[in-house]
C-alpha cells in the first residue's frame, strides 16, 4: 500500500513540475516575443508598393514639457503640411498605436504633419513618483500649450491645428479656451460635453438593451449599480461592467465587435515603445483615470464652455455611447465660434477615425 501511495505521489509531482515547466516555458516566450517587438522605434512611412516616401518623417522624440520629460511621435510624408496635435484619449490611452493597428494606405498624415502626444502619466510619460497633484487640468493645458510652441518652432508655422479624441476632446475644450491665438481650428472626436450626464445615458440604454435581448447576465452586473446615486460612475463600473457591455453591444469604442484585450495586444506589439514604456502604459492607465477622469465628469461644458475664438469641427459616431452622440449634438447647435460643424459617421462608434478612415480623412 505505501509503495502504491509513493508511486501516485511521484506521478502526480512529475505532472505538476511539467505543468509548472510548460508555463515558465510559455512566460519566457511571451517576454522574448514582447521585448523583441520593443526596439523604441516607429516603421518609415512607405508608399501603396512599400517604398520608403522620400522625405518623409516618423520619429520617436522626448521632450520637456513644465517639470516632466514627454515622449511624442512626430509622422509625416512632407514635413511641409499643416500641423496637427492630436490629443488622445483614456485618459492614459495612447493614440498612436490603435491607430497604426487599423491603419490603411490612405492616412492623415499624407495631408498633414501629426504628432501624437504621449500626455503625463502615459507611456513614455509615466514616471511612478506621479501623483495627484502632478495630475490637474491645469498641468494636461500647460503641457499641451509647451508641446504646440515646440511643433511651431520645429516646424516654422504660425498656428497648428488642434485634435481630441474622446478624454482629449474635453482637454482640447480646454486648451482653445485658454490658448485660442495658437490654433487654426479645433477638431473633436467623439467629443465629451457634459459626461456624467452620458454615462447616466449610456446605463439607461445598455439597461433595455439587456432587457431587449434578455441578457440576464448584464442586467445581474447593471444591477450592482445607481445610476443615480452620488458616486456614480464608480471606477470598478468603468473598467469592468461598463467598457465590456459597450464593446458587447457596439456602442464603445467600436461598432465592430472589440474588446479590451485586443486594445492592449495592439500597445504591447507597438514598435514604437520600448519595454518600460509598456510597463508605463499599465501602470498609468489606472493612475491618470484614478486622478483625472472624474475632472471631466463634474464639468459640464454646456455651461462652462460654448464661446470660441476659433473654428470648432465635431466628428462623431451614430452608435457611440461612450461619449453620447445626442448630447454632442445638441452642444454643437449652442456653440458660438467663427465657424463650426458637425460631422455624423453612421457606421461608428467611438472611434471615426479608425471606423471609418478614408472618410473621416
């Protein structure tokens, strides 16, 4: 009996030692495979036959803006053309490596010079000795504002172009308001207006939604939260609950089927960063939405913002609920600026730019 018990044991170790061998195997693939796809370095920009464009710009580049070190992405296939700051969302999601993810021949940056901001507390902008009061509005505008002079500097214009998607909509609101003279027009994507006010809105729709299609298992999860109550969104809705049944229902970040993870995948294989820049991105994910996203909910720029100095250009998704279309719309019709517009994307959700490219180009 005793041999039989050491014979079963032996077996069962030799099992758990080859389990334990496998997965030690597949972790060390997995950092090879991550670190080799992290040189910190974009691809040139090549024509429709993979010819590098002459001429043509794509660097990775860090600079001081106030008291912290940033890293930018300048693109271009003639350094010539406008300037564009692009402004991305999140907050602490970087914009640059979704997009090159879904990137098609025809790009923005055949038209114009784009640069792709890695704002505080993201990516190559992470340092971990950041907190809540590196973190302020004031901070996001400051740099935002350094970061514009740099590029008129760099690239001899007078004024560039300013674009938000999403969480950089509502600092692109904030940044014309302070800096107007910098900027030749503004451009929102998926543009925020009074957010808490959308997500209430986005609850209701996912709600009888839920109901619609009897999904009990999204009723159970909406359940655990109020809509109406005095901490609404929490943190743990946003992230969880939330962003899975937007992506679900294709009213998040896009109308096709998506998912978080394949967002993720898209940063950890971008070339553009190098390996601490990936542990940057983890960390100051929760870190800038942890300090900075409730800034934006508690602001409602139906009243705090609706007169501009310059052109304001609104380009959004039918579908999108993660940043409410309706109420977009209703805000551009109270917008009083020089000119303005409002561009509606029927196959979208959040994210025009990537849904549907060649026309939002």
């Amino acid at each position: 009996m005793i041999l039989i018990i050491n014979w079963k044991m032996k077996n069962t170790l030799k099992v758990i030692l080859w389990i334990v061998a496998v997965l030690a195997a597949l972790i060390l693939i997995m950092v090879v495979v991550l670190w080799i796809a992290s040189p910190g370095k974009l691809p040139l920009l090549e024509d429709a036959e993979g010819k590098v464009i002459p001429g043509s710009i794509s660097e990775r580049r860090e600079i001081i803006l106030g008291d912290l070190k940033h890293g930018v992405f300048l693109r271009s296939e003639k350094p010539d053309n406008p300037v564009i700051l692009y402004l991305h969302g999140g907050p602490g999601s970087p914009g640059l490596p979704m997009i090159m993810a879904e990137e098609e021949q025809e790009r923005l940056e055949k038209y114009f010079t784009v640069c792709y901001w890695d704002q505080r507390g993201t990516g190559m902008s992470y340092r971990s000795d950041l907190g809540a009061d590196d973190l302020t509005i004031q901070h996001y505008v400051n740099d935002a504002r350094d970061l514009t002079k740099y590029l008129m500097e760099r690239f001899a214009k007078d004024k560039i172009y300013l674009m938000g998607n999403s969480w950089g909509s509502y600092l692109g609101i904030k940044v014309i308001k302070q800096y107007p003279e910098l900027y030749y027009a503004y451009m929102g994507i998926g543009q925020v207006t009074h957010q808490h006010l959308s997500e209430q809105l986005a609850y209701e729709y996912m709600h009888d939604h839920a109901k619609e299609v009897n999904d009990r298992k999204a009723l159970k999860k909406l359940g655990q939260y109020d809509p109406l109550s005095e901490g609404f969104p929490q943190l743990d809705y946003l992230v969880g609950t939330r962003t899975a049944l937007m992506n679900k229902y294709g009213i998040g970040i896009m109308r096709k089927d998506f998912s978080m993870s394949s967002l993720i995948m898209d940063v950890m294989m971008f070339s553009g960063y190098k390996m601490c820049d990936k542990v940057g991105y983890v960390r100051g994910s929760l870190l800038a939405l942890g300090n900075v996203f409730y800034f934006m909910i508690d602001d409602n720029l139906f009243e705090s913002s609706t007169n501009f100095d310059i052109p304001v250009y609104i380009l959004h998704g039918l579908y999108d609920y993660q940043v409410s279309y309706a109420l977009a719309t209703e805000y551009v019709s109270m917008i009083e600026a020089p000119a303005k517009g409002l561009y509606t994307f029927e196959k979208s959700a959040h994210s025009p730019n990537m849904e549907e490219p060649a026309r939002f180009i």
